[in-house]
C-alpha cells in the first residue's frame, strides 16, 4: 500500500500545529482549541503506540519455600490507533 502525503504545511494543520508568530496564542481555557478529542482523519493506522522499560515492583507467591518473594518486573505497555483517533480510550 502506497501513502501519499500532503505537503509539510497540510500535515502541520492536520496535527494542530501553529506557525510561529506574534504572540497571540490563547492563555485560557476557553480560549484554546480541543485538539485532543477533535474529530479528524488521519494519514494512517497506528499499528503499536506505547511505552516500553516500565518498572513496577511486585510480589511473587509460591506454594514452595519461600512463599514470597520480591522482584522488579519490567514492561511494555502498548496499543493500536485506528486513523480517526489520537487516543485510546
């Protein structure tokens, strides 16, 4: 499958971006476009998004001696986004 992508500056739209300029960004929340939850289509799939190395201690029990024991695991937490989401909810 072959993608075609828009110019630099339709892909800056798409994704919320503002040129730089004078200083006329909103300051309150009112005054701020909801990009998070914007209904949009994007260029593509996402097939993983995630983030990896995460360190959690936890407790392993056992029925042999001994019963408990500690460790650190490590893991990786990921999902897939369809081409119309910026989250996962």
């Amino acid at each position: 499958m072959i993608i075609k992508l828009p110019s630099k500056e339709e892909r800056h739209k798409l994704f919320g971006s503002v040129p730089p300029g004078a200083k006329i960004k909103p300051t309150t929340k009112n005054g701020m476009k909801d990009l998070q939850n914007q209904k949009n289509k994007f260029l593509f799939d996402i097939n993983q998004v995630g983030i990896s190395n995460v360190k959690q201690p936890v407790n392993v029990h056992s029925s042999l001696s001994p019963n408990q024991q500690t460790t650190i695991a490590t893991f990786t937490l990921t999902s897939s986004l369809p081409y119309d989401k910026k989250e996962q909810i």
